[in-house]
C-alpha cells in the first residue's frame, strides 16, 4: 500500500459540514450496541431458561412447543428472523396494528432489534440450559422428588442451581456472541456501531476506510474482553467446591 | 551511400524518438504487463452493475470501454486483456491505490474529500439529490416533511444534506436509514418513511423497478448537485490525459448523447424497463465544456 494516506487521528477530525466529530459518532453507536445487547441478552437468559427447562420436563406438549420453538429460531438466519420483525409483520397485521408499528411506535429499530436478537438467542441459551440439566446424574432428580420436593421445587433448588453453574462457560460465548451479533441489527436502520463505521465510511471519510474499521474491531473486541472476563469473575464467585469446576484451577 | 544510409538512419531515429515518449505509472503498468484492470460496481443501474448474463454492462462500462481502446491505440496492443473486477463504495478507493484496479467505472461522486486519496476524469454524469415520496401523499417540498420520517441510505451524502436542511429550516425529522437503496424504497412502499432522499438516477430506476410506478413521484428542492467521473490513480498526468481526452471527443462528437439515451431514455436489461429520464441542463452543461471539478 505504497501511496495510501494512512490517517489514524481521523476520528478526532470534524465531521465536513457538521459541527459533530467522528468520535462522538462512534460513541453514540457504542451506547446502542450496548444498550441492544445487554436487553436483548436480558430477553434472552429469562425466556431461554424457561425453554430450555420446558424440555426437560415430562410433560409432553410443553416439551414439543419447546423443542418446536428452538427448531424454527435456531434455523432460520438471524438477519431473515429481524426483517420478518421489521418489514413483514406489520403487513400481516390489521392495517391500524401494523400503522402503529410502522409509524407511532417509539424507537422501533431499537425495540425490533431487541426483540429478534433477544428471541433468536434464546433458542441456543435454551439448549446450553438443556444441556446443563441432563449433564446432570439422574439420581439428582430423584432424591430431589424422594425428598418430598415437587418437580418445580426439584428445579428450583437442586437441579437448576448446579445446571447453571456447569453451563456458565457456553452461556459466556453467547453472551459474547450478543455484541457481535448486535452489528446485524443495522440492517433494519438501529444506528448502532457497526451503522456507525458504514456511515463515516461510506461517504463522510471515503478515504480513510481502513483506520476507522480497525478503531471498531478494537471496540468490539474490548467489549468481548470485558464479557469474558467479567464472566470468568462470576464463575470464581458462584463456584461450589466439590462440584463441576470447583476444584482451584 | 554510407552517408545516405547514416541520414535514414538518424532520421527513422528522431521519428521514433518523438513518439518514443517514456511511460510512466499507470500506462506503463499496463504495457508491461498486458492486462488493463476495470472495477466496476454490481448494482449501479444503470451507470454499472451485472446483467442477466452474469457480464458487467452500463453506461459508465460502455465510456471505461472507449478509454481502453484509446490505450489500446496509444500502446499500440489491439491485444490488450481487459479484466474486470467487482468493487463496493466501500472496497473502490484502496483497491485503486493498491494497483488493483486501474480504472474504476461505477457512481463515484468526484468529491475533494476523495481527490487526496485518488483523481477523478471529465465528469460523464452530473446527479441532483431530490426525494421521492408517495404520490398521493402531497409532500412536495421540505416543509411538508415536518413530523414525518424521512430515509436515506447507510454511507450515503444524503444524510448530511437532510440534516443540514433541518437545521436550516427547524423541521422536526426522523431520520431512518436503510442497508441499501432497494431496503430504504421499500420503507417508502411500506410507508414507514414518507420520503427517500436520494440522488434522482437512482430513485428514477427504482421508480421504473418498483409493482406501481404510478404510485411514486420525485419531488422537492435540488438538495445538491454531484458529478461522477472515471476514478483513476492520483499523481499520474498521463492515464488521466487519455481518460479525459476520450469522454472529451465522446461528448462534443454526440457519441456521449447517443450513450445517455442508449442508458437513460431506452429500455435496458435485465429487465428491459425504461428509465426515461432526460438529459438535465447540468450534464449537458458538463458535456459542453468537459470538466473535473468535484464537489
């Protein structure tokens, strides 16, 4: 690359024509792409667990809708799963429904976004939480239900704290996942980070494509740092001595 | 006889020597090599993008194609391989400044912004951004935008200009932005957005594309005027020389009209649609006096 100006300080330049810097551009994407991931991961976690736990349970068509619901969004591309939220929904609904989702509901992008993401990675938490469960000895359950538990207290107090604990390493790779994946949503206009890199490089800093892509990988690779090690302190936290991984690594 | 024979000699010598110019950057990449490389764009209707038979075709193809025979000519290599490589608004300029490519025949807007990084030949186009909204819905100037939504594409100028024009005039706006031109029309066709700005050959061929061209008009104020040109490498006089030589003879023979109409008032592929747009004063202006100013 013999004659390409390289230009790092190029986000500390002026944005021509506005009164805005490059920076704050970046900035403002982060706070969305944090914003997006951390709730979509909130939906996430919560309606996982509640799959991934529906099929386990002996209860046959609990089980079925589960398992149907982790077929359908496990399958179809998350991309294809956020424009049917966004573009083909409020066509199927009456006309005032789909009016109010297309024109008076507030931050629509945002909200789609967190929603599809959210629905999309719940399908994988809700098998990470299955996994959790039957890596589980039987004889757990059972001294649980011969104790005089109910199944939902069997759950509750002896199957589900030891299954979350076994699965806190694949839940952190989706938990990393949530940020990357995050970038898919400006596809339906969420004007988060990856928005934000097309935006200056498209037609704001034509030139210098190269620097301000390689800024955003560092961001993003921050961010999955953070997740990471942030996860690893939980798991130290909540590690029963004894049990899967408690013993000192 | 010797001294007859020493004068021949001395003058086929000086002939030679007056067209025996030295070739340097571009040019002499190309005599050495044999190869002329084109980058082109795959969705640029109908400046350059690929048609039904997977081959690159447009307007800005057919005038980067009068280019490479006026190498051809200068090099004197009727044999000369043409190749031709697909580029993005993204991928166009360090593609260019690495040797890729050696032209690039697409949309690109001569902007000072992009001439530190690269040079640009005669403007062969010249774009207004203007908006299209649906018909019916009675928008026909900036002001009828307050309230609304209006779209514009990811990475695209038109964005600064909206901004711009809020702030001037105090609109209240929300900004949408589509991934691509085809997503942001469809936010107008769903009516999520009840405007796209957008430069006028690009909402006139989606227009043509769209179920009901009918249902759509473009509408409001020339928000800016871009001119596209033949993106070559920056520092070398030579290849820009023959570039702007060739649109230049294009343009005062009528060969450049006939190409505008053959692309712009005809019906092209894939889908055999009609643009019909006609020639707008700016490019005949630019066409009469041959320039690459950039915006």
């Amino acid at each position: 690359m013999l004659h390409y100006q390289w230009n790092w300080a190029i986000i500390l330049e002026q944005v021509p024509g506005t009164e805005e810097f490059y920076y704050q551009w970046l900035i403002k994407g982060l706070e969305l792409t944090l914003a997006t991931a951390l709730s979509a991961w909130l939906i996430a976690l919560v309606l996982g667990s509640l799959i991934g736990i529906a099929r386990t349970v002996p209860n046959k068509w609990l089980s079925a809708l589960a398992t149907a619901y982790v077929e359908i969004f496990r399958n179809i591309p998350l991309l294809a799963q956020l424009f049917f939220w966004f573009f083909v929904l409020p066509e199927l609904l009456p006309e005032a429904a789909g009016d109010w989702m297309k024109q008076s509901m507030p931050y629509p992008e945002f909200i789609t976004g967190v929603f599809g993401l959210g629905l999309f990675t719940a399908a994988r938490v809700a098998e990470q939480i299955r996994t959790g469960i039957l890596a589980l000895p039987r004889g757990q359950k059972n001294a649980g239900l011969a104790m005089g538990f109910t199944l939902g207290q069997t759950y509750r107090h002896v199957l589900l704290p030891m299954a979350f604990r076994i699965v806190i390493p694949p839940l952190t790779s989706e938990f990393m996942n949530m940020f990357k994946n995050s970038a898919v949503c400006y596809g339906i206009g969420l004007t988060e980070l990856y928005f934000q890199l097309k935006q200056i490089t498209g037609d704001y800093a034509p030139g210098n494509g190269l620097e301000v892509a390689g800024y955003v990988t560092l961001i993003y690779l921050a961010m999955a740092l953070v997740v990471n090690r942030g996860m690893a302190w939980v798991e130290r936290k909540v590690t029963i001595p004894g049990t899967i991984g408690g013993t000192k690594k | 006889m010797r001294k007859s024979m020493l004068l021949t000699a001395v003058l086929v010598a000086s002939l030679t020597a007056v067209h025996a110019e030295e070739l340097t950057g571009t040019l002499k990449k190309i005599n050495d090599s044999g190869i002329i490389t084109i980058g082109h764009r795959e969705s640029s209707i109908p400046f350059s993008y690929i048609d039904e038979h997977q081959k690159p075709v447009g307007y800005a193809m057919d005038l980067c194609m009068k280019v490479v025979d006026s190498v051809k000519k200068r090099l004197n290599k009727p044999s000369l391989i043409t190749k031709m490589v697909p580029v993005t608004s993204q991928t166009r300029i360090p593609l260019m400044v690495n040797g890729t490519i050696d032209m690039e025949c697409g949309s690109t807007t001569n902007s000072k912004e992009r001439q530190k990084q690269v040079a640009f030949s005669n403007s062969y186009y010249v774009t207004s951004v203007r908006m299209v909204v649906k018909a019916n819905s009675g928008i026909k100037s900036l002001a009828d935008l307050n309230g609304k939504a209006v779209v514009t594409t990811t990475g695209t100028t038109s964005d600064r200009l909206i901004k711009q024009n809020e702030a001037a005039k105090n609109l209240d706006i929300k900004n949408l932005y589509g991934k691509d031109h085809a997503e942001s029309f469809l936010m107008v066709e769903t009516g999520r957005a009840a405007a796209f700005v957008m430069d006028d050959i690009l909402l006139a061929s989606l227009i043509a594309d769209s179920k009901n061209p009918k249902d759509y008009a473009i509408v409001g104020p020339v928000l800016s005027v871009e001119p596209y040109g033949i993106m070559v490498r920056k520092d070398d006089p030579q290849f820009k020389q023959i570039a702007d030589d060739t649109l230049a003879a294009l343009f005062k023979s009528g060969e450049g009209n006939k190409l505008y109409n053959k692309w712009f008032m005809s019906p092209i592929p894939p889908k055999s649609v009609n643009i019909n747009l006609p020639m707008s004063d700016k490019l005949k202006d630019a066409f009469a006096h041959p320039n690459d100013v950039g915006i």
